[in-house]
C-alpha cells in the first residue's frame, strides 16, 4: 500500500505519525461530521474556525532560498493541503489568501496594509484559531528544524507548545528548539483577539530543508501534523 506519510528517519518517526493520525481518528470521532444545527454550549466544537495564512504572497515573496524557491510559493503549498484536510474532515475553514496574491490594495504593495488586512480577516471570523504559515532562513545553512511562535495569551501557548512538540516529535528528534512568544515585530500575532501560533517550518537556507519543504510528500506530512495538533488542541488531547 503507498503510504503518502513516508519520510526519513526510521521506525521511531513512523511510528509517532501514526500515533498522530491516531490522534486525529480520535479527535475526528468526537468531532463527528460538521453539524448544521448550531449549539448553545461555550466552547461547543461546531464554532471554531480554523483560518489558515499562508505567509507574503504577490510581489512579496518573502526569505527566498539561493535557488531561489521563493517562501510564499511554499506557505500557499502548505496551507492548502492542511485546507484539504480541514475540508475532509468537514471543519469551518477560511484561508487569508488561496493564491498567489498579497491582501494589499491592487494598485500600490503596503506590507502594512497586508499585514492590517490579515489580522482583520481573523478577527472578523467567528471564533478563530489562527494558523499562519512560513519559512525561515538564515545567513549561514547550518540552522534546521521547525520553530513555532505563539501570540501572547495561554490559549496560543498552548496551541504553540503542543504544535511544536508534533512538529519536532515527528520530524526532526532530538531537535531542541523550543516554541517561543511571538515578537512584537509579528504584526498579526500582535493584533488578533484568538488562540493564534506562527510555524516557520523550517528553513530554506538550509540545504537538506530546502529540499524536503520543496517536497510534496513532506509539505503533506507536515500538513497533517498541524492538523492533527489543531485536533488535538481543540479536543483538550494536549499530553504533558
Ligand atoms: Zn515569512
């Protein structure tokens, strides 16, 4: 049978995927199909939203690895296949932009007004849990692995630490980057009223990275353990 979760790193790293998708079979037999009858119940798991951002976009390519794989392209691969998944699964969803087009005004790129035009998005979804989407790079290649950042409220460190500890768990053991506060620099982050991380996945200037975020296969993997981590956050699944 081909298995489209196939990825380096022997049996220990097959085996914590499965272990997700396990948890995902679990949170998804809680959750059930999405219900068209709504619920008065707080915190009811029929009114979140998952909105997904694909970082930069448009003529805002983002950190662009030396041959020249621009990050944007990456993001918009990655959130769309975690949207297939949130599809699947019949999970509300919302994507800040599905191509490859910034959310500033057509005439004149503003990063600000993009930014600004993001974090309203968000805020004008019902009940959102925001996922945003990028690469990291750095001047020298030595630097590898995922590093998730979270806004600042408990609800985003929590969603950040338990997304991190999938990502690290399952594709890069023995990693010891740790999730981190969002800066004030992150805009979006700064300016949005939800449960909201950043993932930098990994990093383009880092040669065995580049190649494997280049991957479908791996933009698929890494697609299914955010989802799963969002599963697991929202069905209270959280671990240690
Ligand atoms: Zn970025």
């Amino acid at each position: 049978m081909y298995c489209i979760f196939k990825v380096k790193g022997g049996n220990k790293t097959a085996l914590i995927i499965v272990a997700i998708l396990l948890v995902v079979a679990i949170a998804i037999s809680i959750l059930g199909p999405k219900q068209e009858e709504t619920s008065d119940a707080a915190g009811s798991m029929g009114d979140f939203t998952l909105v997904i951002d694909p970082g930069h976009g448009g003529i805002d390519g983002g950190a662009v690895a030396a041959d020249g794989t621009k990050e944007s392209d990456i993001n918009l691969a990655i959130a769309l296949k975690l949207r297939a998944l949130a599809e699947f699964y019949a999970l509300e969803n919302a994507m800040t932009r599905q191509d490859d087009s910034s959310r500033s005004g057509p005439e004149r790129y503003s990063e600000h007004e993009d930014l600004v035009s993001r974090a309203d998005f968000v805020n004008a979804a019902e009940n959102p849990v925001l996922i945003s989407i990028h690469q990291n790079c750095y001047p020298t290649g030595q630097p590898s692995g995922p590093q998730v950042l979270y806004a600042a409220t408990e609800s985003s460190e929590s969603l950040g630490k338990l997304t991190h500890q999938n990502l690290i768990g399952s594709l890069y053991p023995g990693n010891r980057r740790v999730a981190e506060p969002a800066s004030r620099k992150l805009y979006v982050l700064n300016h949005v009223s939800c449960p909201a991380i950043l993932v930098e996945c990994g990093f383009l200037s880092n040669l065995s990275d580049l190649a494997k975020l280049s991957d479908s296969s791996y933009q698929t993997t890494l697609s299914t353990v955010l989802m799963a981590s969002y599963l697991q956050y929202r069905t209270g699944l959280t671990g240690t």
